[in-house]
C-alpha cells in the first residue's frame, strides 16, 4: 500500500485546515513523517542488532498492528472542521456542498 495509504489521510488533513494554513500544515505532515520514519527505522534496528532479525521484524509488526488499532477509531469518525486562527479566514465549503 506504501504512500498510497497515507492520500485519505491527507484529504482529512486538507478538508480539516483553513486555506491560509494548508501549505504549512501539509508540510509539518510530511515532515513528521519522514522523521518518525527515520525514528522507527534506527529503533527497530538497535532491536535487531540486540535480538536478530526475525525478533526485531516481530516487534515492528506488533507495534504496526497495535498503533494502527489504537487509530481506527479516530479514523472512523466523520472528519470535522477545522477552527481557524484568529485573522486566518476560515475554509469555506465547496459550492453545492
């Protein structure tokens, strides 16, 4: 699923941020992304160098699987509005909406 995983979940993120603020948002996204990325990567790596490879594997999925059913929740909810900043207009709705 890759990247490909992550576009509803920028859509949520798109929908739920004013437009003056989408460019900043989008990009403190990515960002965090690809920082927690390189976080995960080097933790499940010292897992690995302590325990092997298949341990280390394990580990990773668990904690896959338990932060993405932490998640589903939230996720299931219908996405809200977001409030914008004082002097930030808000994002109005697309016509015939």
């Amino acid at each position: 699923m890759g990247f490909a995983g992550t576009l509803g979940l920028q859509q949520r993120l798109v929908d739920a941020t004013p437009d003056g603020l989408r460019g900043q948002a989008l990009g403190l996204d990515g960002s965090g992304r690809m920082t927690f990325q390189a976080v995960g990567a080097s933790a499940i790596g010292a897992v690995a160098e302590a325990t092997g490879a298949a341990t280390a594997m394990t580990v990773a999925a668990v904690l896959s699987l338990g932060v993405s059913a932490l998640i589903v929740p939230a996720l299931r909810r219908p996405p809200g509005r977001g409030t914008a900043p004082a002097g930030v207009p808000a994002r109005s709705p697309a016509p015939g909406a």
